[in-house]
C-alpha cells in the first residue's frame, strides 16, 4: 500500500521555513543567554516531539540530546519523567512546561504550574524555554502535517 503524497511545506515556500528556522535561532540565542543548556533545551524539545508524534522531530532531537551528552538511560526515562530519578528539578519544570505548552488548548498554563514553575526557573529562563516550545511545537506541526519520513537507519 502506497502513503498519500503530502506537500513538503519547507520545500513548497522555502522563505516561511526560513523565517521559522530564523525564529529558532534567535530563540536559541535568548536561551544561551537565560543559561538554558543544551541538555535541558534537548529534553524539552524531545519530549514536545514526542507527545506531538512527530518521529521526524524526536529523530532530530534524540541525535541532538546524544550529541549535547544525553546517554540512552536518559533518553529512555524521558517518556516516564516524572517517576524517574535521573532529572534535576530544573529540567522537571521545564519538562512540566513543555507538557503545558504542547497541551496548551486544555488548560493554557494554569496559575499554580506557573508558580511551581517559577519557584525553580529564573524570569530569564521561563521565557527562553517558553519560546523554544512556541518554536518546537511549530516544527513538530510542519513536519507532521507533511509527513516528513523517518527511513531505518542502516547499520554501518
């Protein structure tokens, strides 16, 4: 059985996805300047991919997470974080935030999880880590709505 052909939005108007690649740097810029290291941007954006189920994006990302230091124990936890001991409580609020902003059309950020949260981010790094899941959250839509592929990698 043959999949449907999608449009490749970033190859059908090359200049948006130019634009949102631009976005995505800046925010990475406002990151590294809030102090948001490349592990906890890698968790966040990994597990938004994930509970989006964009396997485009959750590649990108566990290869990113691996080159940012991110060994598989770790990557394997990800999906059950909050029983697992191997996250810090910083990288538990972003991970909280992630969920409320991927999920953001059920209860926005309710007031509670904005003070929990705020009782462990700096000012600085909430809004770095909230426009990193603005921009993720855009990526994981445009590759999942265009069914970017996700071949098997073959060994070497």
């Amino acid at each position: 059985m043959s999949e449907e052909r999608r449009v490749h939005l970033s190859k059908s108007a090359p200049e948006a996805y130019r634009a949102l690649a631009a976005f995505s740097k800046t925010v990475g810029g406002i990151a590294a300047e809030a102090g948001i290291d490349d592990r906890l941007k890698e968790l966040v954006q990994l597990h938004v991919s994930q509970l989006n189920g964009c396997a485009f994006c959750v590649r990108v990302h566990v290869d990113k997470a691996v080159a940012a230091g991110l060994d598989v124990d770790v990557v394997a936890q990800l999906s059950t974080w909050r029983d697992s001991g191997v996250f810090t409580a910083r990288e538990r609020a972003g991970l909280e935030l992630a969920e409320a902003f991927t999920f953001i059309h059920e209860d926005g950020v309710p007031d509670e999880l904005y003070d929990r949260v705020g009782g462990v981010l700096s000012e600085a790094e909430y809004v770095a880590l909230s426009w990193i899941l603005v921009a993720i959250n855009a990526f994981n839509r445009v590759a999942i709505a265009g069914r970017y592929p996700v071949p098997p990698r073959h060994a070497s």
